[in-house]
C-alpha cells in the first residue's frame, strides 16, 4: 500500500491532543513519521491542506454495507468508498445482512470482501441467531475471531430476560452490546414519528415512548449485569436525558446520534417522500435539539451514520411500504460541520475519537501522533458543494440531503498511509 | 409526460419532476397546490376556492336534474381511474361523472393488474400516462401516494382516498348535500360534530379542513385511543361526551367504526362503543327536529347508525350519495381545464 513513501499533508492546522494547531504531518511507510512546523518533507509527496483541518481519520460505528444479501444496493467496497469520501478511515459493518452475521464463516467472507475495501471494515455481529431474537450468538468464539460490537440493529431485543441474559453471559469478555432501541409492540403499525404531523397526514405514528421505554430498560439491565451497553441511534428528547441520567450516575453506557436525527424532522414527511423513512423515525424539532445539545454536552458521545442504501425502485415504494433507512457517509462529516458548529476538536470526538474507543478500534484510529497508523482526513470546513445523488460513490440513491448545499468536505483521505481520496475523488 | 434522459433525472427528485422543497429555507410544506392542476387534498383551500367548485357542482346539478342535453365539456379527454384499494361505489361515481361530461373512460385496479405481476405503481403511471391520459383518479391504502403520483405525470391527479390522510371529493360531496339542504352557500355559524373513529378516517380529516374552510365550528368525538393526538393547532374542539356535545350540535357526523378495533384495544367493545359513541335511537329521539345527520357511507346499521336515525327525514345519507355525480363532474371538468386550484367565488374562472 506504502511503500516506502513518503507523503507530507502541509499548510494546514492539526488536532493534535485536544487541540488544533497549524503543522505539517509527515509519513513514512504508512505511519506518521513528524508532526510539527519544520519536518523534513525532503522527496515527500505534498498534500495541500491549506485552510483545512487534518484530523484523525472518521470512524462510523452503525454502516450497513448490505454484503452479503442485498448487493444490488450497496457491496463492502462500494460503501468503502462512500466511507473515504466521507472521511471514514474505518467503519463497522452492522449485521443486518442476508444472511445475518453470526458465525465465523459469514464473518471471513466480509473480511476477504473488505481486502479491497478504502477503508478498514471492522465486523460487527447479532445479538441473538439470525437477528430472531431467540438463541444468543456464540460470543466467546466470535470475540476471540476479533469481533468487538454485538447488535441485533434493525431490530430491538423484545425479549427483556434474553437481553439480561446477553448481556451477563458475555460480561466477563470484552465485547459491548449495542441496542436498537424500538418497543414492537408500540411502534407496530407506524410509519413516522407520532405528533402534529403523522396526525394531519394520516400516517401511522411511532410514539417516542417505543425508544425511551427500552433505554430505560437497557439501562436497568446494564446496571444489573453491572457490564457496558452501547445505545444506537438516539432519536428523542427523552432518551437523551435518560442516557444522560445513566452517566451522571456513573454508569458505563455510551450513545450515538445521527446525522438525519440532527439535521432533519419530520416535517420532511410532509412531502410523503420514501426517502425520509427511516427508523428510528425523524422526530419533533425539541428532540432535534436536544440530540444536538447531547453531542454538545458529551451525554452522547458519537456521530454515527446509520448508513442504510436500497435499491431505488425499493424506495419509490409507497411510503408504507418502501424499506426504513437513509444514505449518510458521504454527507455526514459536512452536516455536523454545518449544523452543530463545533469546530475541528469537538468534531474530532465526536467523529473519530469516541467512535474508535466504542469499536476498540483507537490503537489505529483516533488520534494523531508519531508512530501510529497514518489514518488521516483533511477536511476542509469551508469547502460548499450540493449533494448530488447521481454523483455519490454508493451503489444506491437513497439521500435525503437531495439538491441540498453543503459546508464544509473532506478534500484528502489516508487510510494507512495510502492517499484513497484526493481533492474530494476516490484514488480507486 | 415527457420521459427524462438519464441526465436529467439526476436533478429531479424521485427520478419524475423537480425538487419539491427547497433545503435554502426548510421548506417541506406540502406542494399540493403548485402542481398545476391536481385536486390532492382540501387542507389549505379558501372558502372562496370551495364555494367555485361547488357552484359548478351545483350547475351541474341542476342540469342533471332539467335532464338537459348530455355535456360535452370533456368531449375527447380521457380520465383513468387507479384504484389499487378496492371502492366500487367510489369508482363507480368518478366514472359515471367522466362520462357524463362526455370523457372516455379507463379503469385500472390493482386486482386485475400487473401490479400482482411484480409491475411497479411508477412503470404502471407511465405505461398508461404514455396511451394520453387527462386525469388520474387515484385511491391507494398508503397516505400521500397521489401526491407521488402525481410528480410522474403531467395528468391532473385527483386523489380518491389515500389511507387515513384525506378524501377530499367526499368532503365536497358532504359539504354540498349540506349546503344544499340549509339553502345557504356557507356554514357559518354551524357547530358539527364528527363521531367516531377520526384517528383512521380520511374522510374526517378532509371534512374538518372543508367544514371549517366553509365557516363552521367542528367538535370531534371519541373514545382517546380513536382521536389522534398532537392536534392543538387543528382549528376543531375535542371532546369524549358524546351526550352533551350532542345537544349543541346542529349536524352530527357519524363515522363508520371497524369492529377490528376491539382486537388491539382501540375500543373495549362493538356494545360499550355504541353505548357511548354510537347515534341510537334514544339519541336519536333527544336531537332537535332541525338537527341534521350525515354519513359517508357505507353504514353499519344499528352500530354507530340506528336505522331510525339513518332513514329519518333530518337524515342527508341518500342526499350525500346523489351529490356524489354532481360535485366529481365538477372535479375533474375544473382539473382537466386547469382552474380548480385557482378559481375562487369572486374570480370564478370557469
């Protein structure tokens, strides 16, 4: 991949320790060789990072990369792509696929897929066989094949002993259970987020209550098992304070929010547009901003793209029909730039930091310094483009961001040393 | 329509027609009532827009009636219906007013269809828009799929019933039998309740936004678990005394109630739901001679309707179903000519 190259990203400012300064960053054989203001660039490859922030490499822990099973949508190296473009030096695969990821085959196939791939691909797997919610997964054996994030995604565990179960069972490795938090029961026959305007259109509503009711509930579970849990996608204004509760009272829990959920409500169904399906549902302007004051304060402690492509007849479906999920990695990185005006070092955190320690993936990832893996992403916040959907590297379509203008893109990405994009274009 | 080479399809939302909403200024506001010529709902339509189409109802009423030559208005058009729900009655009325204004007619349901076959509802629109279509009448289960609909052709789309969202023709059809039956061409003044199960009914949520457009003071009526919630900045008041409402109301609107409703706790009981919410004959017999009952059919008799009530003379049932040719003659003549969404009372453009 390197080698022996030398390559100098230059003229921008660094997060380095918590804190943005401008420096050059060298690498050699694909690890950072000098930071700082006068390295030796002698034979290097320059990067222009001029105006933009160098920053650790993006990590998304919730990307749905539909290999195997639904391949016409989106295959590992396709959603690598996307990834690179968006930033990602590293993604974990969520399990949701056909079939679902449980075994150590499936498992070996995605890594050999994930050879080719722009990004690292680290594998995530079910909760329960098959995504039934019946039987647990075999979690010493697939933990000790390197796999770190258990999730039955698309789908909560209903069944509260088994999730206990899970959960205590696999306390003494380290893995962490991560919950899509969804009460069937109440959310069965819903289409939207349940308010003013699920009312007016006559569209089915999913009540905040399906969500809140299992964060109480996993967070009542992680402190009897006295073990780690990691909550997906956090929708409402009432699950962020419940999580933000947990950790106050010193609990091990940690969060994610996504980009849609922070950026879109559900006043975006007012068009019966198949794209803004999703689930959890685009909520209420105040869950809107108390998700943003979330990421703010630290209650939650990643951005996660829930990067879900399909098909587009799939999404020309009526709305009750067509399948929940929204394309996110190329237009992640640009819209917490725009929307929570965080600056370089919160973004950092919240885009690589966090997310790398929460998939076990911060000795390559999430930070700048001599010596470790060059995975680098100059990003420049200034940069404006519109999202085109003809013109994303993902396989599908499916952007809710269509025709949007954007601020803020990443220009170059390094993935262990290699230049994958350079001035916003994937290299392979 | 015009089909659109790949190219251009990469600027246009849902591969037919133009964004809909801008991201400049958050705008997701529905686009109804841009879109040339379409009748998709009654949200946000002026008295002055309803008066217009019901006055050329009411002329075609009249010429019905006089039994006139037939009218040539939409001589050489055709109007297709899309029905991918079942409505025989509804279908029926649509058809049977094309025709009276002289249109051909085509019928498409989704029994006999390719849409069994694995045909998308999109390659459907477009294969029979390609034949030369005028309007579309669709009815579809899921909210808002004549509003998509409607963004892969250039016909007028009317919407027939999408799910619960709207069925803006009934309301019409409510308002004039109404209307007619009071001799006035407003309902100012009126106080109407509507009964039942508002949460599921398109037709309730058309007839608030009409009643209210048209002047009146719209009280709806249920059990919780059957209104839906978040609706403070609906112009309507809420009540669950069905009793006490009854007695300021000059109209009640009874809503037809699926028994299925007991099965996910909706309701407790097709009998404790009568008891509290349905129109019996010792209600029935409480009204003011004067107090007018409506329905949209069809009626479960002797459930949330007593035949007394349903067949009496302050009942409009059978006046509602003959407003039905009338008021969709005027639809779909103001959709094919292009005026339905800009005529108003003062400014009748037809």
């Amino acid at each position: 991949m390197s080698d022996n190259k030398t390559i100098a990203i230059c003229g921008g400012e660094v997060v380095i320790d918590n804190q943005l300064q401008a420096a050059d960053v060298v690498i050699r054989d694909g690890v950072v060789a000098e930071v700082g203001q006068n390295v030796n660039c002698d034979g290097a490859t320059v990067i222009d990072a001029t105006g933009a922030w160098v920053m650790p490499g993006f990590v998304d822990i919730h990307t749905h990369l539909r290999e195997p099973g639904r391949t016409e949508a989106e295959t590992v190296e396709t959603g690598s792509r996307a990834a690179a473009l968006g930033g990602y030096t590293a993604v974990v695969a969520m399990p949701n696929t056909e079939p679902a990821i449980d075994n150590l085959g499936i498992i070996e196939q995605i890594r050999s897929a994930a050879k080719a791939a722009l990004c690292e691909v680290a594998v995530s797997a079910c909760i329960t066989r098959g995504r039934g919610g019946k039987e647990l997964v075999n979690f010493a054996s697939l933990s000790a094949a390197g796999v770190h994030i258990y999730t039955d995604d698309g789908n909560g565990v209903q069944d509260t002993a088994l999730m206990l179960h899970a959960l205590q069972y696999a306390s003494d490795l380290d893995v962490v259970l991560a919950q899509h938090c969804e009460d069937e029961s109440l959310s069965a026959g819903g289409f939207m987020h349940e308010g003013a305007v699920s009312s007016r259109l006559g569209i089915g509503g999913i009540p905040p209550e399906a969500e809140e009711l299992m964060v109480m509930r996993d967070i009542a579970l992680s402190r009897k098992a006295q073990v780690a849990m990691h909550f997906l996608h956090l929708s409402t204004k009432r699950s962020v304070e419940l999580v933000r509760d947990a950790k106050a009272a010193g609990m091990n829990v940690t969060a994610e929010a996504t980009p849609h959920h922070f950026t879109l409500t559900d006043e975006a169904l007012n068009s019966f547009d198949p794209n803004f399906r999703v689930n959890p549902p685009l909520r209420s302007a105040p869950d809107r901003a108390a998700v943003i004051e979330g990421l703010k304060d630290g209650t939650i402690d990643a951005i996660a793209t829930d990067h879900a492509p399909h098909a587009p007849e799939l999404k020309e479906l009526p709305l009750t029909e067509a399948p929940c999920g929204m394309l996110g990695l190329e237009t992640a990185a640009s819209l917490a730039n725009s929307e929570l005006q965080l600056g370089a070092v919160e973004l950092s955190r919240l885009l690589s930091i966090n997310p790398a320690r929460i998939a076990r993936l911060h000795e390559t990832h999430g930070q700048i310094a001599v010596g470790r893996p060059a995975n680098i992403t100059v990003f420049d916040p200034n940069a404006e483009w519109t999202v085109d959907p003809m013109q994303l590297a993902s396989k599908a379509r499916n952007t809710p961001f269509a025709g949007r203008d954007m601020t803020g893109r990443t220009r170059h990405t390094i993935f262990n040393g290699e230049v994958v994009v350079a001035d916003s274009k994937a290299q392979r | 329509m015009a089909f659109l080479t790949e190219s251009e399809r990469s600027l246009n939302h849902l591969d037919g027609s133009p964004l809909s909403y801008s991201f400049k200024d958050d705008s997701f506001k529905d686009d109804s009532f841009n879109r040339s010529s379409g009748f998709l709902s009654v949200e946000g339509r002026s008295r002055a827009n309803l008066q217009a189409i019901l006055n050329v109802a009411s002329s075609h009423a009249q010429r019905l009636s006089n039994e006139d030559t037939k009218s040539t208005a939409l001589a050489g058009k055709t109007v297709t219906s899309l029905f991918f729900e079942d409505s025989t009655r509804t279908r029926l009325s649509f058809e049977n007013a094309a025709r009276k204004l002289s249109s051909d007619v085509m019928t498409f349901t989704a029994g006999t269809s390719s849409v069994k076959k694995g045909e998308s509802i999109k390659d459907t629109v477009q294969t029979i828009d390609a034949m030369g279509v005028d309007a579309f009448v669709v009815r579809h289960s899921s909210p808002g799929m004549p509003h998509t609909i409607s963004h892969w052709t250039d016909a007028s789309v009317i919407n027939a019933g999408d799910g619960a969202h709207e069925h803006p023709t009934q309301a019409l059809i409510d308002s004039f039998a109404l209307l007619e039956r009071l001799g006035r061409n407003d309902l100012v003044g009126q106080n109407i309740a509507i009964v039942g199960d508002v949460l599921h009914s398109r037709v309730a949520r058309s007839n608030v936004w009409a009643f209210t457009a048209l002047g009146a003071s719209v009280t709806l009526v249920g059990p919780k678990t059957l209104l839906p919630s978040n609706i403070d900045d609906w112009p309507v008041t809420v009540s669950n005394d069905f009793d006490t409402v009854l007695k300021k109301s000059g109209v009640v609107y009874m809503l037809r109630i699926q028994k299925e409703r007991a099965a996910t706790g909706l309701m407790s009981s097709v009998g404790e739901y009568v008891s509290r919410f349905g129109l019996t004959d010792a209600r029935y017999r409480s009204l003011e001679p004067n107090t007018l009952i409506m329905h949209p059919g069809p009626m479960n008799r002797g459930i949330e309707i007593s035949p007394l009530a349903a067949d009496s003379d302050q009942s409009l049932v059978t006046r509602q179903v003959a407003a039905g040719i009338p008021v969709r003659m005027a639809v779909l003549e103001m959709c094919i000519n292009n005026t339905i969404n800009n005529s108003t009372i003062n400014g009748n453009q037809t």
